[in-house]
C-alpha cells in the first residue's frame, strides 16, 4: 500500500437508513486520526498525528471544522470525552508521566492540579471528571483537588472509565479474589466491573457465581445501563 493508503482516518457515522460514513480528517500535513469520544450535539474529540508523528488532542466540532487542542511542550496529548456544553477532558504528557486535563471554549487547556501522573477519560453535564491518578480511581469538581473513589474490599487499584449525568461512575477495582485473602496465598490481580454512586464504595457488576476474572465497565447512561 501507498503511505496514504496504510494511515488510519477518524469518522463519524451519521443516523438514518443509509448509515453513511464520514471522514473527519485530520491536522493539515499530518498523518492519522483517531476518534475517542462524541456528545449528543455531534461533537467529537479524539487525536490526530503531526507532521512528526506527534500525537495531538483535537476536537472536530459537529460542523466538521477541526480544532487542535494542542500538546504539552515535552510530548503528546489525547482527548477521550466530551460532555454536551464542549467540556473536553484526556491526558497531556510524555512516555514517563501523563497529566489529566480539561478543555473549555474560554478557558482552553487546564491541568487537572495535584494529580502528578493520570489520565481523565470522562466529564458529565455538571462538569464532574472521573479518571485515574498512580492506579487508582478519582473524581474531580472544578474548583477542588480530585478525590480517591473507593476500591472494593481488599482491592488495591482501578479507574473509572465514565459517568452518568446523575454521577454514578463505572469502572473497574483490581485486586485478588477473596480465596486468596482467607488463606493468605499470593495470587494475580484480576479486574472487577464496579459502579460508584455518591454516597457507595464500588459496587462489584458481576453476578453471584460469574466465571469472568477480568472485566471492566467503561460506560453508563441515564437510565443506569
């Protein structure tokens, strides 16, 4: 194939009988496009490659006019949600460390404060962020420092991958079965599919008896599926 032929292209699938594909292209003399995230409005965000083949966080309004969020001055960037109001959240960084931000139409770029290495994946309506900061799941408000979601008994890891408008959070907590505690064996960390509401520690998703090891949840409506 041509160097055109084996790059990858972001699109977007429009409703109604004809399920028709578009391109969304990607930054002027660069290479491949990624979509991550879209709104109701139609809005979308994801990255797309430089020149370089630096990757940078952008946003491709619902009109098709692509915005580059730009990169941090030591590496790359990826946008991974997008609320209805344009709030854009994902990971500024380079190989060794990542730092969450939010995106606003008047604010720009902000690093999420006091979190040293993480990532944001989600925002919903009310502005809230959910991610994970050195393994662990946390939430964010503007205005506040993140906050460490609870893990399931004896779990010592996970993140939170989305969240409802109504603020429940789904994800996964890591950490051995229960066998292994009560008898004091040394065991592989499985992942465990877990809600979060405001005022619950996680909530294991699996059924009573499941044969599944490793699962995570990584998205809610409002109708709490």
């Amino acid at each position: 194939p041509t160097i055109a032929e084996s790059l990858s292209h972001a699109f977007v699938r429009f409703p109604g009988p004809t399920a028709e594909l578009h391109g969304l292209g990607g930054l002027a003399g660069g290479g491949s496009s990624f979509a991550l995230g879209v709104n109701s409005v139609g809005e979308v965000v994801g990255y797309a490659t430089t020149t370089t083949g630096v990757s940078h966080a952008v946003l491709w309004r619902a009109n098709g006019v692509l915005v580059d969020l730009g990169a941090s001055s030591s590496g790359e960037s990826i946008a991974l949600g997008i609320n209805d109001s344009g709030q854009v959240v994902g990971w500024m960084g380079n190989g060794s460390r990542r730092q969450p931000f939010i995106w606003t139409e008047t604010s720009g770029v902000q690093i999420i404060g006091g979190i040293k290495d993480g990532t944001a994946f989600a925002i919903n309506k009310s502005g809230v962020v959910v991610g994970e900061s050195n393994g662990r799941p946390i939430s964010w408000n503007a205005g506040s420092t993140a906050s460490l979601l609870l893990l399931r008994k004896y779990d010592f890891g996970g993140r939170a991958h989305a969240i409802s408008d109504a603020g429940e959070m789904v994800g996964y907590s890591s950490g051995c079965d229960d066998f292994y505690y009560y008898f004091d064996e040394d065991c592989n960390a499985v992942e465990h599919p877990v809600m979060w509401t405001v005022v619950e520690e996680a909530k294991d998703l699996r059924k009573i008896g499941s044969a599944a090891t490793v699962a995570t949840a990584l998205g809610i409506n409002s109708a709490h599926q």
